[in-house]
C-alpha cells in the first residue's frame, strides 16, 4: 500500500490543490502516494452541523469542538497507526527530522484546524502532535498542511529519481546551500564567479563551502550557533567529520 496522507478539514476542496501538479502532481497520478480527504462539516452537531463554539473565559473568536474532532478522527482511524499532526502556530517548530520521520511510516494524518483552532483536550487526548510551519500568522491549517505534504512527498522512493534525491540540499549537513548558476556567463553585465568556470572541482568545493558558511552565519544565526557547536565538539574530541545532520 502507498504512503497516505488524511486530511481533516473544512475545506476538503483545497486537497491536493498544488500537490496535484508537477512532482507530486505526477507522483499521485503513479499511485506512490494516496491524499484523502475527511470532510469536517458532516461530523458537526445540530441541525447546522457546527463544528464551533465559543472559547470558554472569553475572548474573540471561536473554537473548534472537541466532540466533533474526535468523532472524525475516529472515521480516520482507518489510517491506523499514522502519526496525527495538527498545525497550529503553537506548535513546535517543523524541521526535516520530523518529515524523514512521516515519511519513513504508513502515512499522516493531518488536522486543520480554522477559527482560534481546536479545543486542547482532544489534542491531549489522542496525543496529538502539534506542529507549526512558522513563526507568521495563517488563516487555517490547510496551507500548512500542504507544505508538510509537499516536503515528505518529494523524499518519497521513486518520487525524485537518485540524481537530485532529496537530502543533498539545505539542511542536510546543517548548512543553506552554496549559490548558484547555469548559462549565460554573463547576463546583463553580471559575470559567474570564476572558480565555477575553472574545472578545479576541489576549489569549486571549496568555494561553495565557504559561501554555504557565509550565508548561514549572515542569514541563520541560529543555524549557525548549533553548526559551529558541533564543530567543536568534533575537533575537541578529534573525531573527525562523521556528522550527519
Ligand atoms: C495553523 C491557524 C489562527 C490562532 C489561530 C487554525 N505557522 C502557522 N501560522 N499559522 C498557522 C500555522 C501553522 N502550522 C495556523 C492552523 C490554524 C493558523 N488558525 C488561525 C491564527 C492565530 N492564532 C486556525
């Protein structure tokens, strides 16, 4: 059976939006990955099927009911044994640790939530893991959970094909990617940096690892910081550069 993505949403016509087009697009037409879809709105109460109420303490806006969340992820429970997932700028921080996790299961089940989001006893619960994509402020889940998907889509076997296959890039070794450049040699006045056009493939690694430092110190303080504290902890200890991110 193919990695299955289930998502709980409002707004079930949103899936699989961008991930039916291009490499995801084509990966879903080749059966290696299933996107389901739960509708939120049939599991609501009353003759309005409301999903929501108000938050109790008081306050602005609404809140999703918890009754109504666990009676649908019952009706998922079909995507046995999946990781739940519910986005949520409360959430810690997404990083690709937790996506070659995903991806290494059956599947996800993903929540999203609309509104002020989901009453937290559900997520209590059914031990729900709370993820946020990052720190800026969305409407709903749903583009989050997009984003998840499109990040454990591509490092799915068979998505990608091995020359690009997925874990050689940003991240992988703690470090933003080294810049890059393809033809014209010079466009609009701008020129390539030499060391590209020179065949010296060691001072062409060279280069690119210095530029990879350069915008990660600049860029990614915080990247930076755990980047440099590995790299003392290897030198002091002598152990040479077996890391992997
Ligand atoms: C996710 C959401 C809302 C409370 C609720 C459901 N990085 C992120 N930013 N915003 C979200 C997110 C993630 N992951 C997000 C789910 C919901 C936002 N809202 C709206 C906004 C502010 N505070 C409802």
């Amino acid at each position: 059976m193919s990695w299955k993505a289930t998502i709980l949403t409002l707004f079930p016509e949103m899936f699989p939006g961008p991930l039916g087009q291009s490499l995801a697009g084509k990966a879903l037409e080749k059966g290696l990955w299933r996107c389901e879809t739960r509708d939120l709105r049939p599991f609501g109460l009353g003759r309005h099927k409301s999903v929501d109420d108000t938050p109790f303490g008081g306050g602005a806006g609404m809140v999703m009911r918890p009754d109504v969340i666990d009676t649908a992820l019952d009706s998922a429970a079909g995507a046995e044994d999946v990781p739940v997932v519910y986005l949520t700028p409360r959430g810690r921080p997404l990083t690709q640790p937790d996506i070659r996790r995903y991806v290494a299961g059956a599947g996800v089940t993903l929540l999203c939530g609309r509104y002020e989001g989901v009453d937290e006893r559900v997520l209590q619960a059914r031990a729900v893991e709370q993820v946020s994509i990052g720190d800026y402020v969305l409407s709903g889940g749903e583009p989050a959970a997009l984003i998840l998907l499109d990040a454990c889509i591509r490092l799915l076997p068979g998505v990608m094909g091995s020359a690009e296959s997925g874990e050689e890039e940003s991240f992988s070794d703690g470090l933003l990617e080294y810049p890059h450049y393809t033809r014209p040699a010079e466009w609009q006045g701008r020129t390539v940096p030499e060391v590209l056009l020179s065949g010296n493939h060691a001072a062409i690694a060279a280069w690119r690892r210095e530029q990879s430092e350069t915008a990660t110190r600049d860029r990614r303080p915080d990247l930076w910081a755990a980047y440099s504290a590995r790299l003392n902890r290897n030198t002091t200890a002598g152990s040479p550069a077996a890391f992997r991110y």
